[in-house]
C-alpha cells in the first residue's frame, strides 16, 4: 500500500489509526468492499442547552434525505444526547475542538446558536455554504437572509411575542428546508433501559407510569408549580391507580424528598443524564414544567403534558403527542424569572385541570 491508495474520502477513514473494517475484516484500501465514499461533508454548531441540542437533531434527518452519502460532524456543549449511530463525529466544545474544525473543510456548516463564539467558529470554518448565524462587522449577522425571522425575533420581545411558527419550523427555514414533522433523535442506552424495564415492572406491578418532573431548575422559576398543588396531585393520581415517579436533577433532590415523604409516589433520586434519559424511557406520561424534560419525552414518543407560562405557546412542535396548560389569566413576565404579581400566574393552573388532560393522555396510550 502507499498513501496514494488510501480511501482519505471513506466514512471510516481514521485520519492516523486504522479503521474499523481494517480492524474487523483484515482489509485495505485496495481489496476493501467496506468503502463508503462520503460526497457532502456537514458541520454543525449547536452548544446551547441540552434540549436545544436534541431538538435541533430533526435537521439530520432532512439532510440525508437530499444528502444520502453525507457525513455529519457536531459540536456541542451536550454530546452525550447526539444519537451515536447518526453522527458521524461529535466533539465537545474546547481549544483543541476549534483548532480541528478550524482547519477542516466542510461543504455545508450550520450554526444555530446566537452566541458570540458559536458565531465566530461559523465566520472562521471553511465551507462552501453556510448556514444560520455568523459573526460579521463586529456583530452577529445571518449567513443568508432566511436567518433574519429569528434574529429579529431574538432581540425584541414585542416582535418575538407575534411569532407564530414553531422552533423546527424556523431552523428548517434557516437551513432553507421546508419541516414535515421530522423526529426528534436521541441517544439512548438501550440496555440501561432495558434494566430499568425489569425494574419498573416489579415497582409499578402493571400500572400506568407518570413521570413528575415536578421543577425548572435555577433559571426559569417562573415556571414552578405550586407545592401544595403537587402533593394534591400525585394523591389524586394515586387514588385513580396511577404509578407515580418523582423526576428532577440535584436542584430537584430537596423539593422530591418533600413531595415523597408527603405522598406514596416513589422518588429514586438523582441520575447522570444517561440513566435519566433510559428512566423516562419506561415511563407512559410525563408532566413537566421544564423544556428540557419535553425534548426528552418527544425524543422518546412518550405522552407529554407541559405547564406553560413564560414563552411564546406557538414555540413548541409536541408532534400531536401532548398537550400544553397555561395559566388561564395569562402571564406578564415574559422570558423572566420573576414574577410582578403578588399571587404567581402559575396558581391558575389548577389540580383538576391537569388531573383532566392526564385522562386524556392515558386515553391516547390505549389507542
């Protein structure tokens, strides 16, 4: 073999060590029936929080479809949510990462992120088309003019309060894609879910499983329903014959310890973010405050029931699996963590409201 005959366009080319049909077959370059050309090389810039990560994984979908040879590569803040099995090469934000991509030439990248440095990795990577969000004239700017409905609508709430297309909507657009429902993807352990399978089936003995996902973390407490609505809740749920699940992260541990101690739900604790996402898995519902959580559920096909108050309702896509509860006399603080009122809109949201919609969730699990 000399370098001259090396594959260096291949899916499974290395780049210094040898790849896995070298590995697993015993093949090279000249004799190898493994190789799989790539036409198209994708770059995509999408840090952001995790449920940003997970509901911008519809694009990939969309680009294979016109792209059927190509190859994707992502960098992010949260790679541990990217469906391995989809993406091509995954790095995580670092020096080391943007000297890689730096260097690299890509046929297509795409940023999706407004902040600063997500658009300066995009002004700085080689491609031939770019997409979403760059850094141009010392400020963000559009890569092209289908960016400029969400820029716009990112720096001004009262224009941002009048749109009406959801999220997938306006990324397929900036990607100048038209969205027909694509799937959310995810990764997802499926022996670690297939372990918690056995276990729910001895803890729930059959009964339908509800996910509470009962905060909203530091950021947005806004969203927080009310304890004591909680705990009537999951009394209420159990009396009807319900599984009750407490679910959270750490900022959750204290406010999940009370709503257990008050009630019969069970409450296992706190997960790393893989054994979370293999745990709502084998969940039937889930209720949630917390966006994160219903990019999960959506990601997983579960029944998803979202409290809604601080954003624009027309944002989220529950792709006809979920409903969404908003208070009924409104909400004034738009995007805030704080509230003007002297009783929180969430109040309005009342017990037998939810305890409603959860029937017709459980209705749809039986069709």
């Amino acid at each position: 073999m000399k370098k001259e005959d090396v594959k260096y366009d291949c899916r499974y080319f290395q780049g210094h060590i040898p790849c896995k049909p070298n590995k697993l077959h015993d093949v090279q370059c000249d004799d190898c029936t493994h190789y799989d050309k790539v036409e198209t090389k994708i770059l995509f810039i999408k840090l952001g929080a995790i449920g940003d990560v997970i509901r911008t994984t519809p694009l990939l979908t969309k680009y294979k479809e016109k792209y059927p040879n190509c190859h994707f590569t992502w960098i992010t803040l949260s790679p541990q949510v990217l469906p391995k099995d989809k993406v091509d090469v995954v790095y995580k934000w670092d020096a080391t990462s943007l000297y890689i991509l730096e260097n690299e030439q890509f046929d297509i990248a795409i940023n999706l992120d407004k902040d600063k440095e997500a658009c300066m990795l995009l002004s700085n990577v080689i491609a031939k088309e770019k997409f979403g969000f760059t850094w141009k004239d010392n400020h963000i700017n559009t890569a092209t003019e289908k960016a400029e409905h969400k820029l716009i609508t990112g720096l001004f709430d009262h224009i941002s309060k009048k749109n009406t297309k959801n999220y997938l909507e306006e990324i397929f657009e900036i990607c100048h894609f038209e969205f027909n429902k694509e799937e959310y993807m995810i990764n997802l352990n499926e022996s670690l879910s297939e372990k918690w399978k056995a276990k729910f089936e001895k803890l729930a003995n059959g009964k339908t499983i509800i996910g509470l996902n009962t905060g909203c973390g530091l950021r947005w407490k806004t969203r927080l329903w009310p304890k004591e609505y909680w705990v009537e809740l999951i009394k209420d749920l159990e009396k009807q014959g319900y599984f009750c699940l407490l679910m959270g992260g750490p900022d959750e541990d204290e406010m999940n310890n009370h709503y257990a101690k008050q009630t019969k739900a069970t409450y296992l604790g706190t997960f790393s973010l893989e054994e979370f996402i293999s745990i709502t898995d084998n969940t039937d519902i889930i209720v949630t405050p917390v966006s994160m959580m219903m990019h999960i559920a959506l990601a997983l096909k579960k029944q998803l029931m979202l409290f809604h108050n601080i954003f624009n309702v027309h944002e989220f896509e529950l792709y006809g699996r979920g409903i969404i509860i908003e208070p009924t006399s409104g909400c004034d603080c738009y995007f805030g963590n704080s509230c003007s009122r002297e009783k929180r809109c969430m109040y309005d949201i009342s017990v037998q409201d939810v305890l409603s919609n959860i029937a017709d969730l459980n209705k749809n699990l039986k069709k």
